[in-house]
C-alpha cells in the first residue's frame, strides 16, 4: 500500500535531510542564542543601578514597544533583516553596557544602552517563531519549531549560570557587572 501524499507525515530525522540540513542547523545554533539573550539581559537588569524596582519596571515596559514595531515592521522591512538586525543590536549594546561604569558620569548612558538590548532581544524573541515558521514547510513545521524551542531552552537554562553565577567569578568586564 502506498500512502498518498495527504497521509505521509515527516518526523524529527527529516529536519536533517539534505535541504533542510542547513537551515535547521542555523536554527538549533540561533535559538539557544535569542534565549540566552533575553533571559539573560533580563536577569542582569537586577544589578543594573541602585535602584531595582526603576531597572524591573523600565525593563518590562521596553517590551510593549518592541513587539508593537516588530508586528508593524516585519511585512515591509522582512523577517530575517528585523531578526539579524535586532540580534545584532542587542549583542553590540550589551558590549557597550560591559564597558561603561555603573557609577560614573556614563551611568545614564548605560542604562539607555541596556534598555535598548532589551528592547532588541525582545524584538528577536518575537520574530524567531514566525520566521523560523516561514523557513519549512508546511508538513514539517509545528515539527521544526518545536526542535527549535526545545534547543532555545539550552540557552534558557544557562542564562541564570552566566547572568548571575559567571559575574562573581570574573573581572569587571562582564556585561551589566
């Protein structure tokens, strides 16, 4: 008997074939990345300046806007130049956040800066289902996004690891420490 092609269904090991191969191992390498990210920035918030209710609360209502201009950006300017681009910014302001002195004349400045990674990790965050969504097809995409997620939570679990733990045992030059 042969199965019509309304009936066949792919499963996990057809991720892996031949022309799906390099975009499911860009996807299982970007996800733990987006995750570790957010979470990360999220929890480095916590020690961003003196006063942590301020840092929790700004941290949270940068989020509204992300989403708002993620939903209002993606169908004119693309899915994948939000998703690089909004990767990107987020990492280069976190770089710039390490460098700056939490009590010194650039304090303000650098909670600007972590802000705005917050602001772009949340706008990857947003962005990497559907477009990961967009990149298979239909037959195997709940499957794809599915592995995806359970990738992004390696970067989830050791986002608590690098965020709080990997601070009190390196320099100062650790990004929000």
């Amino acid at each position: 008997e042969s199965k019509s092609a309304m009936d066949q269904s792919l499963g996990f090991k057809d991720l892996f074939n031949p022309h799906l191969l390099k975009t499911t191992l860009v996807m299982f390498l970007a996800w733990p990345i987006v995750t570790l990210g957010y979470y990360g920035i999220t929890f480095g918030m916590a020690s961003l300046s003196d006063d942590l209710f301020l840092d929790f609360a700004l941290s949270s209502l940068i989020e509204i806007p992300s989403y708002i201009l993620v939903l209002l950006l993606m169908d004119i300017v693309g899915r994948k130049p939000i998703f690089s681009s909004s990767l990107l910014l987020s990492g280069v302001s976190c770089i710039v956040v390490g460098i700056l002195d939490k009590t010194g004349p650039l304090a303000d400045l650098r909670r600007i800066l972590a802000l705005a990674g917050k602001f772009f990790a949340s706008g990857t965050f947003a962005i990497v289902y559907m477009y990961t969504a967009e990149l298979y097809p239909t037959i195997i995409r709940s499957t794809a996004v599915g592995s995806c997620s359970l990738m992004a939570r390696i970067g989830g679990i050791s986002s608590p690891i690098i965020a709080v733990y990997l601070p009190e045992v390196t320099g100062p030059s650790i990004p929000y420490f």
